[in-house]
C-alpha cells in the first residue's frame, strides 16, 4: 500500500509539504481474513518542513484513522484487542486472541487495556455508593454508579472520606446519594454535597436489624439451648448403653474440648478487664472469635460434619418410602414433592438422595417415619435472626415453631423477636410514618442490644426515612460490586489498581 496524497501536515507548525525526501516501509498487523493473519506493507513518505522557523525539519507522514505513530497495529486491530483485554484479561485473553490469528501477548493486551481512553463521565443526578474488598478485612475501595443508567462510573482506591468528598466536589450537581450506613460516606457526602438527599439503603437496614438480634440471641444463647424439643448439649457420662465412640467421634471430641476450654479462658480473662486484642494475643483465636465468645452465655454447639437443616428434611418420610419401592430417579421424586409443595431445584433433590443412600451403604436402613416431620435441632443465633426478619409468609414451618418457642419461653427474645420484625415491617411496608414509633419502643426496651440499634439510627434518621420514602436503592451498585469481584478474581489479585478499574469501567 502506498499513500496518494501530494502534501503531508508537519506534525509541530501544521504546515503542508509537499516536498518529498525518502521513503521506508511500515509493516502493520491487521484484521485476520478467513483465519489468517494479515499484514500490511505500507510505503512511507518522509517529508521536508518548508517553514524555515519550525524546529523539526524532517517528518514522516501521519495516518489518522489507520495507525498511530510508530505503531505496529492497525487501529481496528488495536480495538479488537482492547475488546479481548477488557472481556477475559491477559492469559485468558491471548489464548482467544491466538484462535482468531490476532496473536498478542497477555502484557501486550493488559498494556492495551490499560492505555485506553476513557470517555469521562457525565455527573450523575443519582449516585450509588458502596465499598469493595481488595483484601476482605485489611484494605477496601469504593465502587460509584449511576442509578439512572445503572453504570459503573468510577472506582475510587480507598474507603476514605477525605477522598469521596474531592470526588464529589469535583462533580456537583449531584441530587441523591444512595449509600449504606457508613459514617465515612455520611460525612462526606454531607460535607462535599450538602445540596443532596442521602439514602440509607433498605437491604442494608434489614441486615443492620438482623445483626442486632444475632447479637442479643448470642448472648441469651443459654435460653436458647433450652427451648423445647431442641438439643440440651452433650449427652450425661455415665450411660453405658452407648456403644463406644469411633476413632472420628473421638477426634471431634476431643476438638470441642479444646474449644470449650478456649471459651472459659476467653471469658475469664473479659471478666478479668482485658481487651479483646489483648485476648486475641493470649488465647491466639481470631478476634473475631473472641467478639462472639465474650457475648456468648454457653460455647457455641458446633459439630464438625453436622448436616444443616434443609428444606427437603419435611419430605423425608416420603423420599425415604419412594426409594424402599426402587425408585432412585430424582425428576419423578422432585415431580411429586412439587405437589405436595416443595419449590426447590432438581440438584437439591438428587444430592438429598445421594446422600440418603450413602447413608444407607454406611449403616443398616432405618425404619421409615410415620410422619414428615422434620427432626427437632436447635438452630443457631444466626439462623434464628434471618428467620425473624424474613417475611412470616416465607418462613418455613420449622423455622416458624422456633421463633414460637422463643417468645414463650424468654420475655427479654419476645421483645426483641417483636422490635425485630417491626421494623422489617416498617421498612418494607414502605411506612416512614411509623419509624417514630417504632424508635420510642426501641430506645425504651430492656434489651440492650435493641436499645443501642436505635440510638444509631436516631443519628441517620433522615436517610433513613429518605430510603423508605423514595425509590432509590444500593441495589444497582451491589450487582455491580459482585461483577467487580469476579473481575478481581479472574485476575488472581495480581493486578494494581488502575487495571482493575479500567476492566470494571469497560464492563460496567
């Protein structure tokens, strides 16, 4: 190929010439065609700047809209790299690319990624605000989208209030911002655009009332253990009518002995007045061990291997009976417990079975029960608090019987059963009328936990009606946060920040 313009444009003064001093030959790569790599021969022109002022006296002549300066690719080539660097990455990315003879290299496209323009956001009406983990509980970034499109329009490198505010400074003009119950995003979005209503999020408020109960459940777990029909600990020693603990058993034991050790030493040395660092240096658990410990009354019942509750446990009966009369095909048993009412997945089914007759291999076959009825297990605080603030029409029975016991049983879970599924109410009943009520009640109750829970949401009251009232929500901006995770992971966390931001952006 060989350029047909008489002039060329001196790349300093703008000038044309059309004196002509040499030429060379550029070798660019190209769009494959049929599977085959091209490659263009290009006749360059060297031109002599007729302006005796200008300081370059020699250039060669530009190709806009087909190669850059000194560039070894077309720029349709160079685009369709970009696009296999943003969608897949570097290694990924070049095995693709070597498939569809546009052979680079993984540096060659992360480099690619990393030098594309980027088309510099409009400032958004409405703004979401959440935060990221690069690494889960050490160093965090904050991820912006704008709710209206539901685009990810920046990627900041820290979760810090000084630099949210210089971002929104930069951009006013902003008229929501949708965010959690961070103190850091507050102030700076009070701070740096004072102008626009904050939004607490509604998911965030569930699981911020959530938390409060699994915390006044943890330390009341003693009445929890003690509900009827629920497991009362370890059996008494002393019965010898039980057969003698396998190798395994006699591990797992001897495991929650230790456990249950650490637990006394824990609570002594808080009875003692030390802090929890401090206990987390001496007994060398993780800290976040030592939180749950300190407002556990018990040690927790954990059991190695224990299967949790499932939702197929009430069908039991009926999938027990059907694989006594041969049938093992998991479809025609997810057929028949749809119409007794299950509304789970086919894989649920077929592992349950699997499981039953692994069972079955392992030990002689039980008796079929009379009944469906799931087995009695005393669920954990944790699972006590999602079951509270689920709505009472999703709960299953069990879960619902539970939560029955507990309020016979303790006045103090009554009450907080009670604030707990108020405020579920309140929040998602869409009633800001109501959170004035509801907040009395709270600061009032006798459980600490709850009272604290309101004290904290007296000092984001505002937001928090804002986000019952109005229809903006975080929602947009934790989908995007889960793509940023599988971004991040798919990168196997060894690059810097500014590549990540740029694959979410081109994403996003």
């Amino acid at each position: 190929m060989t350029p047909t313009s008489p002039t060329a444009a001196c790349p300093t003064c703008g000038c044309s010439s059309p004196r002509v001093r040499s030429r060379y030959v550029r070798r660019l790569a190209d769009l494959p065609c049929r599977g085959s790599e091209v490659r263009l021969l290009l006749t360059v022109r060297r031109f002599v700047c007729t302006v005796e002022t200008c300081p370059r006296r020699i250039f060669a002549e530009r190709l806009p809209g087909l190669a850059g300066s000194r560039a070894r690719a077309t720029e349709s080539l160079r685009n369709a790299q970009e696009a296999i660097g943003d969608a897949l990455g570097g290694e990924a990315g070049s095995r693709l690319a070597g498939r569809l003879a546009m052979s680079a290299s993984p540096d060659t496209l992360l480099r690619r990624v990393r030098l594309r323009s980027r088309e510099v956001p409009t400032t958004p009406r409405a703004l979401g605000v959440d935060d990221f983990a690069f690494r889960k509980g050490a160093r965090y970034g904050t991820i912006l989208v704008d709710l209206e499109t539901r685009r990810v329009i920046d990627l900041l490198p820290d979760r810090e209030a000084t630099t949210l505010s210089a971002w929104l400074r930069a951009r006013p003009g902003i008229e929501v911002v949708a965010r959690d119950r961070s103190n850091a995003y507050a102030l700076a979005a009070g701070e740096a655009a004072p102008a626009a209503v904050q939004v607490a999020d509604r998911w965030h408020l569930l699981k911020n009332i959530r938390e409060a109960l699994q915390r006044a459940l943890q330390q009341r777990s003693r009445a929890i253990r003690e509900l009827p029909g629920g497991a009362t600990g370890s059996p008494e020693p002393g019965g010898g009518s039980d057969p003698p603990a396998s190798r395994p058993e006699a591990g797992r034991s001897a495991n929650q002995e230790a456990r249950r050790s650490r637990f006394e030493e824990v609570r002594r040395l808080h009875r003692e007045g030390a802090s929890l660092r401090a206990i987390t240096r001496a007994v060398g658990v993780h800290y976040r061990t030592v939180e749950r410990y300190v407002r556990s009354e018990a040690c927790p019942d954990w059991r190695p291997g224990r299967r949790g509750p499932s939702r197929l446990d009430r069908f039991a009966g009926h999938i027990l009976r059907r694989l006594d009369e041969g049938c093992r095909n998991a479809r025609q048993i997810r057929r028949e417990l749809l119409a007794k009412g299950y509304r789970g997945a086919i894989s649920t089914v077929r592992e349950y079975v699997r499981r039953i007759e692994g069972e079955r291999g392992a030990a002689p076959p039980a008796a079929a029960p009379a009944t469906d009825a799931p087995r009695a297990e005393t669920p954990s605080p944790r699972r006590l608090a999602a079951l509270a603030v689920i709505r009472p029409s999703d709960r299953p029975e069990d879960g619902q019987r539970a939560l029955d016991a507990l309020r016979e049983g303790d006045e103090a879970l009554r009450e907080s059963l009670e604030l707990t599924e108020g405020f579920a109410a309140v929040i998602r009943g869409r009633r800001p009328d109501d959170l004035t009520g509801w907040l009395a009640r709270a600061e009032g109750s006798s459980v600490p936990e709850m009272r604290s829970f309101a004290r904290g949401l007296r000092g984001d009251e505002a937001a928090i009606r804002a986000g019952i009232e109005l229809p903006w929500s975080n929602g947009p901006t934790e989908g995007h946060v889960n793509r940023l995770k599988a971004i991040k992971r798919s990168m196997y966390g060894r690059a810097r920040f500014d590549l990540l931001r740029a694959r979410v952006l081109a994403a996003g």
